[in-house]
C-alpha cells in the first residue's frame, strides 16, 4: 500500500472527522477506516496533535524552528570554543 503525507492541518482536520464519528457511536476501527488511516496512526496523530487548535499548530512549528535555530548556534559555538582551547594549548609555554 502506497503511504500518503498529510500536512499537520490535514492531520488535524482528520483527527476531528473521526472524534465526530466517534462521538455519533461509532468505534475506532471504522472511523479510521473511513477516513482512510489505519489504528495505529490515529492514536500516533493523537498522541501528537490530540486537543490541538489550528494556532496552537502555528505555534508549534514556530517554536520548532526557532529551537532548531538555537541549536545550530549553540553548535557552532561549542565549536569555537573548542578551537580557542585547542589553540590556546598550543600557544602555551611547555615547561
């Protein structure tokens, strides 16, 4: 079976389809089977998106981004620093 990728928003808006489905007295088996996604997956997005307004989503990815952001400079310094003690060790008077 080919995988198919869902944006964040499609993920969110199938994720209520089913709590609909859920809702009117349907089990999880079929609602995920109608909305085209296995069990697994549905509690995997639930996990991850449960209780998630389209904001929240926005926000989320925006902290996302920047933290990736702080990481790479963080990584970059570490590096520096690492360079200025290697060069300060060897700058050093043996003795």
């Amino acid at each position: 079976m080919a995988r198919k990728r869902h944006s964040d928003e499609d993920i969110l808006k199938l994720l209520r389809e089913i709590e609909v489905r859920l809702a009117s007295g349907s089990d999880v088996t079929s609602a995920c089977r109608s909305a085209g996604i296995s069990d697994a997956t549905y509690y995997n997005w639930r996990k991850k998106f449960g209780g998630m307004a389209r904001s929240q989503l926005s926000e989320m990815k925006a902290l996302e981004k920047e933290n990736q952001r702080l990481k790479k400079i963080v990584a970059d310094l570490e590096l520096d620093k690492l360079i200025l003690k290697e060069s300060l060790d060897f700058l050093k008077p043996k003795g």
